[in-house]
C-alpha cells in the first residue's frame, strides 16, 4: 500500500459524457501528479499540481482539467469522454526526495 | 526531449534464474532514474531508484539496478526469480530533478515459469 489512496476503482461511462476522478496523496506530500496508462500509448504523464498550483503540464488534453484543493487532494475532470479515453488512470505523490508513489489507479471504460 | 526504451517487450524465465531487464534513456541534463513493477490489475509499485551516489543500486524483493552514465543505461537485475516475479517493469526517468515528470519506457513483461 502506497499510501495514495484513488477512487474510484472503476468508471463506466458513455461517450460525450464527463467523469471525475479523485486522488489523495500521502500524508504531507504536497505534489500530486496524474498519468494515462493505455495499451497504444502506454504510461503518460498528464499534470502536475504542487500545494495547489499547476507546476507542469504533459500531454493533457484540452477536454480534461484538474485542480488541487487546500487539503491537498486533487480531481482530474475528463469531458466530452470518447472512445479512446478509456485507459488506466494513476495518480502519484512525491517524497522527501521526489520519488514517486503511485495509487491504484481508476480504470475508465467509455462505451 | 528525454526518452527511455526498454529493448525487451517480453521476458521469458525459468524460476530460479537470473534474469536482466535493459533500459536506455536519452537526456541532454541530469537524470534521476526508476524501476517499478506493475503486477496483474494492480497500480505501479516503486523498485528502485538512482538519485545520487553509489551507481549500484539495491531495491525491494531482491533486485538491484546499476547506473551507467557512459553507456546511459540502468539495467535491472535479480539472480534468482521467484514465480511471484511475473509482473509488467517500467523504467522511468525523471530530467532535471527528481521530483519532474517522469518519463517511462514502454514496459517489459516477465513470465516466470515452473
């Protein structure tokens, strides 16, 4: 267990549709960030949030968004779902020395 | 840009034997470098990871990894793997700090057979 706790496990959902998914790091870590895992893509990295504020921006598309609160949990919102959304969804916390550790992951089916 | 490939899509090995998984990155800065392990329907669980130092590396459940600045490599290895080995590995790399973004390569599946 690492600690990053994701939920929820799994999503399904229908095309055109808008999902969120919620992560909360581990205890005083103050980064979060968020990855894609898909079978053509494979691991990618989305965004980046540090006590609150954007601090790096991947391959995130124009439909999703994320935040990161005052309680340091973050949301990633996904709209106008297609097809190809449907992938592996991780989020991850950094330690003390900015090693990453990931949580479950939410699973998103768009059908 | 930095990227990380992994040269073995597939892994084949028998339980008990040793087995290396490669990993090459490209970089232009300085680099900090991880190995996860993926098992079946689970998230990614860190390894190892390389941030300064020795280039010799020791991680969980037996492997290790080394770091090759030269050759910029940082292979995995375990001398002996159990059948609970079986799991996708991720090399990733983070450029600049590292606590950056990590980049991973495409994954190296071990099936550990009998």
């Amino acid at each position: 267990d690492s600690g990053v706790t994701q939920t929820p496990k799994h999503l399904i959902t229908a095309t055109g549709q808008r999902v969120t998914l919620r992560c909360s790091p581990r205890s005083g870590d103050l980064s979060v960030y968020w990855y894609q895992q898909s079978l053509d893509q494979g691991l990618q990295f989305l965004i980046q949030y540090y006590n609150g504020e954007e601090r790096a921006k991947g391959n995130i598309l124009e439909r999703f968004s994320a935040q990161q609160f005052p309680d340091l949990h973050s949301e990633l919102n996904l709209s106008s779902l297609e097809l190809g959304d449907s992938a592996l969804y991780f989020c991850a916390s950094s330690g003390p020395r900015g090693e990453q550790y990931f949580g479950p992951g939410t699973r998103l089916t768009v059908t | 840009a930095q990227s990380v490939t992994q040269l073995d899509s597939q892994v084949p090995v028998f339980e008990e034997a040793p087995v290396e998984l490669r990993c090459n990155y490209s970089s232009s800065v300085s680099v900090y470098l991880f190995w996860y392990v993926q098992y079946p329907n689970q998230g990614l669980q860190l390894l190892l990871k390389y941030l300064s130092g020795s280039t010799l590396v020791k991680g969980i459940n037996g492997f290790e990894a080394e770091f090759n600045k030269s050759q910029t490599s940082f292979h995995l290895r375990k001398p002996s793997v159990h059948i609970s080995d079986t799991a996708e590995y991720f090399c990733a790399v983070a450029q600049g700090a590292a606590g950056n973004k990590l980049t991973f390569g495409g994954g190296t599946r071990v099936l550990v057979k009998p």
